[in-house]
C-alpha cells in the first residue's frame, strides 16, 4: 500500500481527535467534574440557603428598602450589618461586599457579589492570571483572585478580628457567588494564614461556602483545605 492511500485515513483519524477535542473543551460543564461527588447532609447543606439569600442581599443599595428581594425576603436585620463596601470603596480591587453579624446563627460573615458584567474591573481581576503564575502553600492559585483577597483581607482584618472579639464563640465565614466565590475561596486561605491577624480564631471557625466556584486553585490546596472551603454545586441528576 502507497503513502498516498494512508493520507485519506490518516485525515481522518486527524479530523476525529480535533472534532473529539472540541467537544471536550466547548460542551464540558462544571456538571460534569461534580456529578459524582456525594450529596450534601441536611447539616452541611443548612447554611446554604441563608447564605445565597445575604449574597443576594450585597446587590441592593438600601437594605431598609429593598428592590430586589426574594419571596420572604433576605432574612437578615439590618441593624446587624456592619457595612457595605461598593466598587467606590474598593477602587476596584475588589467586588462589592457586605459584613453582616447574623448574632441568630452565632456568625460572623463576609459576602462578597458575582461579577458584574458592566465593571471593567472585575474583568481585570478575572483576566489577571496565567498558567503557574502565582503559587500558595506548595499549590498553584489564581493571581487576580488572590490579589484582590489579599487586598480584601488587609481591609477588613482589624475590622473581623474586633467582630470576633466581641462575640467570642461565633464562626467566621466567608462567601460569595461566581467571581466572588473564587475571591472567598482565596479569602479563607489567606485567613488561616493570617489567623494571628484575627486574633488567633481557631481554623475550626473559618469557613467558606463558595457558590458556583471559580476554579481557583491546584487539586492539592483544594483536599487539603476541604475542612474550610465548602464548594456549593447545583447539580442535576440525569436519571429518568
């Protein structure tokens, strides 16, 4: 057999891997990297619920009146919340965020926005990342999430360590949806780095509920840090 009858066969053997290859890269969801994880317990999946509802509650600019809120409302008081920091606040260093003291579930909690389509800003922290670029704790991590949790972290340390002073006991969490979930997610790892800049809060009391996860870090900071960072999928069963 010639060299010339095998190029028909060899195209395509090439033309399958590359169709192959962009089915991976173009259909694959973040459904698929969860679909066989366990499901969450009535325990673990208790705060969820409470906690998109103070993420959502971060879009509103006057939380005495509302706009936006769901059926029932936010749940939070009002009076409890320490303050709101807008895109004006942050210089864009980071997204929106609120801290709020929910003294009925004995929390302290930072929620930080998803990304808002209309910031250049938040483009510039998502974009601000290659391969390998920043390194954390022998992993590998995003630089533009990091940098704006550092930033974050530097801004409101004093402000947390004081809020867990006051209310010994209460946890401390941090959680955020989207770009704000990856920025959390960075969060959490700067705080159990920094826990003497907290007061010395045990790792126990930190936690992170990131909802719809950037994908943030290396699969080894990930197990290793899976006792603080809680990532929150809607998965979909395909069962019939």
């Amino acid at each position: 057999m010639s060299i010339a009858c095998c190029l028909p066969v060899v195209e395509c053997v090439y033309c399958l891997a590359c169709a192959r290859w962009a089915c991976q890269h173009c259909f694959h969801t973040g459904g698929y990297d969860s679909e066989t994880w366990g499901l969450a317990s009535p325990n673990e999946f208790e705060p969820v619920p409470r906690l998109c509802r103070l993420i959502l509650a971060v879009y509103e600019d006057d939380l005495e009146h509302p706009q936006w809120a769901p059926p029932g409302g936010y749940g939070i008081e009002p009076r409890w919340v320490v303050h709101r920091k807008t895109y004006e606040h942050t210089g864009g260093h980071a997204p929106t965020y609120l801290l709020y003291v929910d003294h009925h579930h004995s929390d302290v909690v930072l929620a930080v926005r998803g990304m808002n389509m209309a910031k250049e800003s938040d483009y510039a922290v998502l974009l601000d990342n290659s391969l390998g670029q920043r390194r954390f704790d022998g992993g590998y991590v995003h630089n533009g999430l990091l940098k704006a949790a550092e930033w974050l972290f530097d801004a409101e340390c004093d402000v947390l360590r004081d809020l867990l002073e006051r209310n010994p006991g209460y946890t401390l969490t941090f959680t955020g949806h989207s770009l704000g979930s990856g920025v959390v997610a960075m969060l959490a790892l700067v705080a159990v780095h920094n826990r003497d800049r907290l007061g010395g809060v045990e790792r126990k009391r930190i936690r992170c509920f990131a909802m719809a996860p950037a994908r943030c870090m290396s699969l080894n900071l990930a197990v290793r840090y899976a006792d603080v960072i809680n990532s929150v999928i809607l998965q979909i069963s395909k069962s019939i």
